[in-house]
C-alpha cells in the first residue's frame, strides 16, 4: 500500500472518529435527554467518561507520544466496554420500542461503534513498531498528523485568547498529566466500585 493512500484512509479514520465518537453520542445525549430516557443517558453519560481517553490519545500523538499507541488500544477496547459491559443498562435498552427513533439510532450508533473500535483497535496494534519511536516505521508519522493539526489549531486559540504559547511539549505534558488523571479515576472505579456493585451501572 502506497504511502499517500495510507494517509488518505489515517485521514478517513480520524473524520469517522469525530462522528462516531464525538457527534453523534453528543446529539443523541442531548435527544436523550429531552425525550428523558434514563438508560440511553446513562449509557451516553458513561461512554463520555470512558472515552475522554481518546482525547488524551490525541494529546499524546500530538506531543509525539510513541506510547500513545499503546494508550490508543487502550482506549478503544475500553469504549468497547462502556458500550455493552453494564447489564442493567443492556435490560433497559433492550425493553425499549425498537421501531422508535431514538433507541433505533442509539442501536445503530452503538453497532457501528463497536465495528470501528474493533478495527481501531486492530489499528493500534498493527502499529506496535511505532512504540519504538516515530522514525520507526514511515507509517508512524502519518498517524500524528491529524493530531498535529489540531494541536496547531488548539495552540492558535489558546494565543489568541491567553497569549500563551502551545508547543509539541506542551501537549505531551498536557496528555501525561490527563493520564495520570484518568488512570486514578479507572483504578479506584476498579477497586471500590467494581467489587461492590459489578456490571450495575445504578446512578454511576
């Protein structure tokens, strides 16, 4: 596969994961919650938990983070779980009117979610060259593209508004500390939440 392909479809995945992962659960937990549907909120109000994970994904390539790819399979079999591991939340789902449009479309999101982080994931994985270094492989630097050009358009903003400077280093740190954030979070989710409540997700 010729290299200007590869960047045309590492750039079709990044537009795919700004639908698939940002706009259409943003809409549909808005649409939840106007139609006050508690399970599809719940489902929506944890995914977005689970999947700020992505953007700190995003930080670290950004920040030309090599373990970022680690963290990237990290996240994706993560949002995976988010989507189907809570029983409470699948019952209620599963009650709901499958004709109605709401829950038709938060079945066909939550299906075309679960394919595109499966072959992310597989992504990722492929990609395990590039934990060595960016110079690893030609195809590593492709993946830090889309990221560079939003961590460019961040940095713009963040001058204009604070004349504060953005730098490659700037997001790496930026994407370490988030890291370290998330992981404190999931770890005491998995040591006092988990043991006590299992796959009920209740009011989490």
């Amino acid at each position: 596969m010729s290299i200007a392909l590869l960047q045309r479809l590492i750039w079709a995945d990044y537009r795919a994961a700004v639908v698939l992962t940002i706009v259409l659960p943003l809409v549909l937990l808005i649409w939840a919650a106007f139609r006050k549907e508690g399970a599809i909120g719940r489902l929506l109000n944890l995914y977005w938990k689970v999947s700020s994970l992505l953007a700190i994904t995003v930080l670290l390539l950004a920040g030309a983070e090599p373990r970022a790819f680690a963290v990237a399979v990290a996240a994706h079999l993560l949002i995976l779980g988010s989507l189907w591991f809570w029983e409470d939340i699948n019952d209620d789902l599963a009650d709901l009117p499958p004709w109605r449009a709401l829950p038709l479309t938060t079945r066909i999101w939550r299906w075309s979610l679960t394919v595109f982080t499966v072959a992310g994931a597989a992504a990722s994985v492929a990609s395990y060259r590039c934990l060595g270094g960016f110079e690893a492989s030609p195809v590593c630097p492709l993946w830090q593209h889309p990221p560079g050009r939003f961590s460019q358009f961040l940095g713009s903003g963040l001058n204009f508004l604070f004349g504060a400077p953005w730098t490659t280093e700037g997001a790496r740190v930026a994407g370490w500390f988030c890291l370290v954030v998330y992981a404190g979070c999931f770890l005491g989710w998995l040591l006092w939440r988990w043991p006590r409540f299992g796959r009920v997700a209740g009011g989490f």
